[in-house]
C-alpha cells in the first residue's frame, strides 16, 4: 500500500482508523512491501499520534473512553504496532537519519562534529558523519564541514517521538492542532 493509501487508513474516527492500522500492521508481518510502505508512513503516523510544532497529535486532545482505549491497545507495549516495530528492530534497511537541526538546542550541542565523542556508548553506534561542502564567505572558496547525524531504527525513531511530544507546549503549536471538527477525528 502506498503513503497515500496509508493516509486515508486514518480517515474516520480514532477507532476506526486504529482498526484499519491494526489490519494493516498484521499484514506488514507477512510481506516486505508492506512493511516498506508502514517504514515510510511511520514519521507521518508518529506525528498524527503525538503532534508536532505544527499540529496537535490525537493524544493531545480530549477523547472519550470508546476512542482512548482502541488507541492505547494500539499502541500499548505487547500491541500490533510494538510486535512491528520489534520484528524489524535489527533491519538495516529500515533507517531513519535524524538531522541534528532538527532537534531540541542541548541535543545538538552534544551532537556537535568536536562534542559527540562524549556521547554514551549506545548513541555513539548511532552515529553517522556526514561531510558536506559549504562556501566561504562570499567568494566560491569551498571548505568541508562535518555534520554528526543520529540513526534510528523504526522502534527507536517511535520512542524518540514518544518523547520528544512532551517537549512541545501549547505554546509550540499556537493552537494550529487538530480539532474535534477534523475529518481524521470525525
């Protein structure tokens, strides 16, 4: 199934769309094109579930008990979605790269090219130097700068995200968030 017809999974309620997701993951076990296409979708799902800086995740609003609890089974440790993320947890194919620019300002201190070897033993084997070239000033002079990336794998990149939501306030997402009223929650 493609991202997009992975999107329209999430059409309808919150416990229709855990229900399409939940079929959908049972499938992912059994063949690797769909287990593809969820590596793809996971960031999209992550940030429908959690919010961003942009929107709110549906654990950040109000539900009711007929929405929270398909949810938390969802999502609950021994669910579908763990069970999937656990069976490609050595997977090397299924890699996020994680852009220190993109994370909270402390973190990308202890990323920095002269910093990270600081860094615990478990993140260190998470560790991918990249060397990018970038002009000098205004002339066309090229230097090399090297940039320290983290890498998830897809169970690491989801208790990332499960962490880095709590960071965000109300503030963050100036009340652009889902609402009620949104078709995905409908």
């Amino acid at each position: 199934m493609s991202f997009e017809g992975l999107e329209r999974l999430l059409v309808g309620s919150v416990p229709t769309a855990c229900a399409n997701l939940t079929n959908h993951l049972n499938l992912c076990f059994e063949s690797d094109v769909h287990a593809k296409s969820f590596y793809e979708f996971l960031p999209k799902l992550c940030q429908i579930l959690y919010g961003s800086k942009e929107s709110r995740g549906w654990l950040h609003l109000p539900m009711s008990k007929a929405e929270e609890d398909p949810l938390f089974e969802l999502i609950r440790p021994r669910g579908v979605l763990m069970r999937f993320l656990l069976s490609r947890y050595m997977d090397p194919a299924f890699i996020y790269e994680m852009v220190p620019d993109s994370l909270p300002r402390r973190t990308q201190t202890k990323l920095d090219p002269t910093q990270y070897l600081n860094l615990p033993p478990i993140y260190l084997t998470r560790v991918n130097l990249v060397k990018t070239a970038a002009p000098i000033g205004t002339q066309k002079t090229m230097t090399t700068i090297t940039k320290v990336n983290l890498n998830f794998n897809m169970l690491e990149y989801f208790l990332f995200y499960f962490a880095y939501a709590l960071t965000l306030d109300d503030d963050d997402v100036n009340f652009r968030g889902l609402r009620r009223t949104d078709p995905k929650l409908a």
